[in-house]
C-alpha cells in the first residue's frame, strides 16, 4: 500500500511535468495552426506511456539506488579516505550517465542521422567516462577548497579552443551533450554528495563549495565529445569499420521499421528492450554493490526493498524508452513541420521560449535544487524567483537557438560569446550565487524537456532548405544550458543591488 501511494503520487508529479508541455502544444494546435495532428491516438499513449515509466522510474531510484548512494557518500565524508572517496566519484558519475535516460535517446537519434558514423554506445561511453572525470574533479576541488570558476572558466576555454579543430557535423551535438547528463538519475546523487561533503569538510561553505559538481559534469562533456568527433571523422575517416556500422545501424532501422508495421514478434522486441535497459543500470549497481560490501564492508540494508526498487527502474526505464518514440519525438518533429511550413519564424521562436519556459519551471531536478539553494543559503535565495530567472534563461537560450537554425549560423559564435558573457558576469556576480548559476544550466535539460526540444532542433533543419540535421539541428539544448548560467547570476547581482538600495 505504501508503495502504490508513492507510485501514484510520482504518477501525479509526471503528469505535471508534462502539463506545460501539454497545454503550449495544445494552444499552438488550436488557435495557431489549427489543425489536429495525424497521429494525436499514438502521440497521446506514448506521453501516457512517459508518464506511467518516468513515475516507476524514479520511485525505482528512490527505493532502491538513493539510499544505497547517499548512504555511500556518507560513510567515505566521514571515512576520509581520499582514494576511495575519489573512485567513487568517478564511477558513479560514470555508471550513472551511461544509463541516463535522456543520454540513451539522443545517442541513438545521433547514430541513425550520421548514417552509423557516430557510434550510439561509444558515444555514451564517451559521454560517460567525460561525467566520470568531471565529478572526480568537483570532489577534488571540494577537498581543496579552490574556488570553482576559475576551473569553469579554463574549461570554457579549452571547450572553444578545440571547437575550431572539430567537424561541424560534431559540434552541435557535443554542445548538447553537456545539458543531457544531468537529470533525473545524476542531479540527486550528486547534489548530495557535493552537500554532504562540503559540509562535513571544516573550512567549507555548503553553498559557496558544495554547489558545482553539475556545472563540472556538463562542462567535460562537450570537450571529451568533441574529441571524440575529431577521432571518428577526422583521424578514422572512411574506414571499412564505419561502413559496416553504418549498413549495420540501416539493417536494423528496416528491421524495427518492418517489425513496427506488421507488430510481429511483439513479445520478442519487449525481451530485447528489456534485456537492453537491463545491461545499461548494470554499472550504476555494479559500483554500489561492489562499494558498499567490498569497500565499506557493511551488509546491504533491506535487501527486498532495493531488489524491488531495481525491478522498478528496469520497468520504468524501459516504459520511458518506448513512450518517448510514441509520443514526444514525433510531437516535437510534427510541430516543426507544421510551423516552419507556416513560414512565420516568429512564431517558431515564441513556441521555443514557450516550450522552455513552461517545462523549466516544473522540471523536478530545479526544484529540488532550488530549495537545496534556499536551506543552505537561509533564505538568502528564494526559491521560487530563482526558478522564475532559470526559466527564463531556458526560454531565451531555445528561442535564441530557434533562430540559429532558421538563419543557418554556426553554432559555435553563438556559444563563444555565451560563454565570454558568463566569464564576464562571474567577476561581478556574488559569490554565493556563482556555483548555483553554473550548476542551473545542468539542472534545466530533463529527461522530459531533452526529447522534445531536441526533437524540435531536428525538425527546423530537416524541414528548412539548406539545413543538415546532423550539423544544424543539434545544439538547442547547449542553448538550454548556457542562458540560465546568464539569468542566474544576473538574478544575484539584482538581489544585491536591490539590497544595497533598501540599505
């Protein structure tokens, strides 16, 4: 009984999450393009289906991988134990971005559109190992007590400086890749593990030290991905290896395709996905299982319930795979079909900020961050105001890149002055605001939000003459965590100056 009303409770959250989405799309529908979608019936059961997994999915997290996490995080704060403390970090990064949601979605879209040529999993590999590194850093950084921008800062540096060595066809895609890793499986573990150490550590402020992880973990990717892009379509070239992928990646797509139309074996392509989803949160158990009876040497608390929590995410994983095919990918395509061929960009750009906004200020992982802000600060920042700045930001940062794939800009200009805008702010903003502005552009890119908005990229430059939906159509979502670093720190600086007025 008291799982059911938790599950219903996380159901009624879903739905909530998706209502925004929902209620643009359905005025846009109505009073805009006035039309019905052709596939409204599937549309609407794979968001029922988005809605259904996401809620297991996270009720799966909370039974069964939080506790085992944050238990983890805890005993090696107040263990000491610098090496262990530091592996950690790295594998849980790594083993909880490789089974990331919103990373798996994109990776597969990125591999279907380059023909094969970027490879799904070592992408997620590749995005992982990135994530890996990056907590591993934050936690260093933590135990140091340094200052974190001026690692975000040399960051933004290398991320610009390598992007005029990468192929264009990468650098979208690397840029988004920093907003998909953290969402609904990484945002809490890490949270609570920067929290919990900052505040077990003497010297150091839980919100000037403990913020800052997320920033580091959609930082390193876009530079490890970039890398990778240099390897694959540079260094490799045409190989026969590539070719292969790539008949390999067409066979399967006619396949699914095939298997889709007729609905035969059914049952099977149910195994497949589930076996697959299985294979994926392997890692993140893995890395538990093997800290806390190897490492700590404690047996595993409650032992049924964590069984019955990991059933949960295979479940609501899989359920969250299957409705995002069904529902929010062809909605985001279909909507930017239908008002690209319109030809009002205005309209493209209002639906973008919209779309941004409304999602940003559900999104379960600001939330929780938002009050994390307001506890540690003691009121010092309001919670709801700084979700109202991160919405904002979204908004402007998807309408902004709306506009870029409408016009055919390069990406990375767009970005450079993002990032010397930020760098700029830093230096003026206050101090406590800064890790929470950086660590705002991770929050905002949900498993919820990425789908669509990506989806929404894809459909711009599938639809608009003289755009490649590999080079263009990526890079809505490195928009998405760019402006709210931008608003934030903006929302900080009013705050003190409002402050000093009244005083």
């Amino acid at each position: 009984m008291e799982q059911l009303k938790l599950f219903l409770s996380l159901l009624k959250d879903s739905i909530r999450d998706l209502t925004p989405i929902i209620a643009v799309i359905v005025i846009f529908q109505a009073f805009i393009i006035r039309s019905v979608p052709d596939n409204t019936i599937s549309i609407a059961i794979g968001l029922g289906v988005v809605a259904f997994g996401l809620a297991i999915f996270i009720q799966g997290l909370e039974v069964g991988i939080f506790p085992l996490g944050e238990n983890l995080a805890n005993e090696f704060a107040r263990k000491g134990s610098l090496f262990w403390l530091l592996l950690f970090a790295f594998l849980i990064g790594f083993s909880t971005t490789i089974a990331e949601p919103a990373l798996i979605a994109i990776a597969e879209k990125a591999q279907v559109i380059s023909g094969g040529k970027i490879d799904a999993f070592w992408l997620r590999f590749t995005v992982a190992l990135s994530v890996g590194f990056a907590i591993l850093l934050g936690v260093l950084r933590i135990i140091l007590g340094h200052p974190i921008h001026y690692y975000i800062i040399v960051g933004y540096i290398i991320v610009v400086l390598i992007t005029f060595f990468t192929p264009p066809e990468i650098v979208g895609l690397a840029y988004d890749s920093g907003g998909v890793t953290t969402s609904t499986v990484t945002v809490p573990l890490v949270t609570a593990l920067g929290i919990g150490l900052a505040s077990s550590i003497k010297g150091r402020n839980p919100v000037i030290d403990g913020f800052g992880l997320i920033a580091f973990a959609s930082l390193t990717p876009m530079i490890f991905v970039q890398i990778y892009g240099i390897i694959v379509y540079t260094l490799l070239g045409d190989t026969s290896t590539t070719q292969t992928v790539t008949e390999i990646a067409n066979q399967t797509k006619d396949v699914v395709e095939k298997e889709v139309e007729t609905y035969s074996n059914w049952f099977m392509d149910i195994i497949y996905g589930l076996l697959s989803v299985i294979k994926d949160i392997l890692p993140i158990l893995f890395v538990v299982f093997f800290f806390q009876l190897v490492i700590i040497k404690k047996p595993i608390p409650h032992l049924h319930k964590i069984g019955l929590g990991i059933l949960f995410v295979i479940i609501g994983l899989y359920s969250f795979l299957v409705g995002l095919e069904m529902g929010l990918f062809p909605l985001g395509e279909s909507m930017a079909l239908q008002l690209t061929q319109m030809g009002n960009m205005w309209l493209i750009y209002l639906f973008g900020f919209l779309i941004g906004f409304a999602t940003t200020m559900a999104e379960p992982a600001l939330i929780a961050v938002a009050l994390k802000a307001k506890e540690v600060s003691a009121g010092k920042i309001n919670d709801f105001i700084l979700r109202v700045f991160v919405a904002l930001g979204v908004g402007i940062g998807i309408a902004l890149g709306c506009y870029r794939i409408v016009v055919g800009d390069s990406i990375h200009y767009y970005i450079i002055v993002g990032y010397i805008i930020v760098i700029i702010m830093t230096y003026f903003a206050p101090r406590y605001i800064i890790p929470i502005a950086y660590d705002s552009g991770g929050v905002t890119t949900s498993t919820v939000t990425v789908p669509l908005v990506a989806a929404l990229g894809l459909g711009l430059a599938s639809n608009i003459e003289g755009r490649n939906p590999l080079i263009d159509g990526f890079g809505l979502i490195a928009f998405a965590s760019l402006f709210p670093m931008v608003t934030v720190m903006g929302y900080g600086m009013l705050s003190e100056f409002i402050k000093k007025e009244e005083s």
